[in-house]
C-alpha cells in the first residue's frame, strides 16, 4: 500500500515523514532528497538539464543548484521543464523502491508537488500536511536563509492547501509537535488495521 504525504513548503512535512519513519514496518520514500541525489548521478537526467539550461548547470560533475533554482523559481515554464526533466526517473527509481520494500506495512511517498507531478495516481490513500500561512514563512525563511518574498514566489509554483485538503484522505494540522505525533499514531493505526481487509 502506498501513501502520498504532501503538504506546501513549509508545512513540516519531512517532519511528519520522520515520524512515520518511526514505526518499524513502514518504509519511507522522500521525494526531494531522492531527485537530487538523481541529478547528480543519472546520465539521462544530467545530459537534458545541460540540454535545457546549459553547461553551468553542473560544477565539477556537481549540480549547481542555485543556478537552476534562480533560473525555475522566476519562471513557472522552466520550472515545469525541469520537472518534465526529473519526475519520470524519479518514478521509476520509485517503482524499485517499491519492489524491495514489499515486507513493509506500507511505503510512505512524501513529495511536495504530489498533486501537481500527477503522483497522487499511483497512491492508495494521500495524507496532506498543513499550517498557518505566517508560521509556514517563518519556518522557510529561517531553513533556507531567504526573504518573506521569495518564500511567497515559492508558494506561487506549488498548488494552495484548500485545493490539496479537498482531495485528501487524511489531513495533519503540523503547529505543535505533541498534536501531530497523536495524529500520525492514529492515522498508523487506521492504515494497519485496513491492511487486514485489504
């Protein structure tokens, strides 16, 4: 059984994740970490992003990440291209994970864009993690060092929560800490249960 875990930036969802990490017989899939660990190592990936972008794309073999960043996150089009770029291998080093992980309860997917990359398909049941807005940005611009502003730019390219909520099974408000642990113990015992009828 796959569950897609999203949520916008900021909403702690690698949080939400590490908990669930805690439960011994699930397996868990980041998304994020895994695409840039792939950018760095896929030869198909690599020759379509100097395609697309260009040779500064890559530093001694190394993605330089700001490059593409200050390039994607001021063009919702480039930003889609790196996606078209990224996603499809990122799927099928997913299928893999899947396959050698299949002693496991179920595998958590935990992808910021879900929704948006069509992942959500593929996922038997989709949890979306959320917060108020102020805290999601005070959250952002302390992690990455960047402005109010360009957090805000961020949230522009991904889908707003009331859209990703409506289509969700299970929904973690992710303001204190002890309240989302409760939450992700219940919704573990829900998903273990189920398994008996599945």
């Amino acid at each position: 059984m796959i569950i897609g875990l999203t949520g916008g930036i900021g909403s702690g969802k690698t949080t939400v994740a590490k908990l669930f990490e805690a439960f011994n017989n699930v397996a868990i899939y980041i998304a994020d970490v895994e695409a840039k660990l792939l950018m760095n190592t896929s030869k198909i990936i690599k020759e379509k992003l100097v395609n697309e972008f260009g040779e500064q794309s890559y530093i001694n073999d190394t993605l330089h990440r700001k490059f593409i960043s200050d390039i994607v996150f001021k063009d919702a089009s480039k930003l889609a291209t790196l996606n078209a770029i990224v996603h499809p291998e990122v799927k099928k080093h997913f299928k893999n994970f899947v396959e050698n992980n299949t002693d496991k309860a179920y595998i958590i997917y935990e992808n910021a864009i879900l929704f948006e990359s069509k992942s959500n398909l593929f996922c038997d049941f989709i949890i979306t993690v959320y917060a108020d807005i102020n805290i999601k940005i005070k959250r952002v611009t302390l992690r990455d060092t960047v402005s109010k502003e360009e957090v805000l730019s961020r949230m522009q390219n991904q889908w707003n929560d009331e859209k990703k909520l409506l289509q969700s099974n299970y929904i973690i408000c992710n303001e204190n800490l002890n309240e989302t642990k409760n939450i992700v113990n219940s919704i573990h015992n829900i998903l273990t249960n189920k398994l008996r009828y599945v």
